[in-house]
C-alpha cells in the first residue's frame, strides 16, 4: 500500500512539474500574434476625423485631421444665439451636397481642421449679426499649386477662387483655423 501511495504521489508531482514547466515556457515566449484581447490601446491622439472615409464616400469632402474644436455640421443647424455655422460654398454640386454647401460649427477657438473641399468659392463666417462670429484663416490652393491664406469676414461672405473673379483658377480648401 505505501507503495502504491508513494508511485501515485511522484505521479502527481511530475504531472505538476509538467504543467509548470509547459506553462512558463508558453509564457516566456511572450503573447502570440493572434492574442490581442489583452493589448492596450495607444496612447498617442493621431487627431484623424472620426468617420472620415464614411464622409468622403457620401459627400466627396475629405476630413484629414483636426483637434476637435471645429467639426462638420448638418447646415439645418439653428443658430445659437449671435452664432451660427461656418458656410463653405463650392461649384461640385455633384458631390458636395445638393446644393453645393457645406458646414462647419467652430466649438471655441483656437480650433483647427485639416480637409479637402473641391472648387470652393465663397466661405461665410459664422456670426449672425456684424461684430459677432469666430475669427477664422482659410488656406486654399489651386490646382497649379497656388496657396492663398485669406481671413473669413466674422460675420459675412468672403470670396475665394471664382468667386473673386471668374477667370481665376478653382481652389480647393485645405485647413480652418479659429484664431483667438
């Protein structure tokens, strides 16, 4: 009998010591390619816009990146008060929207948006009344690769590409800047 106990007992215990010595070289490796339930996410804000590629396939503009303080906007926003949206004009009817408009709501400044809006003419700040609307910097470019910076009107129209002279050269919108 106490032999039969004393086999079972060094049975046991190599199985144990198996089991220890699978599991520790399993995890010395480290995890595997496929294990990612247990990866942490990154840390780093790459400030891309969320949903971007969904916008561009249903509306042709393309939002790059920005930091969150001017966002696009459904253009049948009510104002809020003296404010309201930033309104981007382009001849693209075809792919920017029915009417060829686009807009964009400044939460505070400073704000930035990096994007791509085709053959832009006219950029209205979002102010409702004179005095009143975000200071915003456009940057456009043609497609020849002229850059112009130009500073919205606060509260009106300001006139880019054909919309300051019909022979000038489409322009495309690149970035929005709230300044301060």
């Amino acid at each position: 009998m106490r032999s039969a106990l004393k086999s079972g007992t060094i049975l046991t215990i190599s199985a144990v010591l198996a089991f220890i010595s699978a599991y520790t070289v399993a995890h010395a490796a480290g995890p595997s390619a496929t294990s990612t339930s247990t990866e942490q996410p990154s840390l780093v804000e790459d400030y891309a816009y969320p949903g971007a590629e969904a916008i561009q396939t249903s509306s042709g503009i393309t939002l790059i990146s920005g930091d969150g303080q001017i966002i696009l906007a459904d253009c049948a926003t009510p104002p809020e008060g003296d404010l309201g949206l930033l309104r981007v004009r382009t001849s693209r009817i075809d792919d920017i929207g029915k009417d060829g408009l686009t807009c964009f709501k400044v939460l505070t400044a400073p704000g930035l948006l990096t994007l791509k809006v085709p053959a832009v003419y006219e950029i209205r700040g979002d102010g409702r009344v004179d005095g009143a609307g975000h200071k915003v910097k456009a940057e456009l470019t043609t497609d020849q690769g002229q850059h112009t910076t130009v500073e919205v009107d606060p509260s009106g129209p300001t006139q880019v590409g054909v919309g300051t002279n019909p022979t000038s050269r489409p322009t495309t919108l690149l970035q929005l800047t709230a300044v301060p």
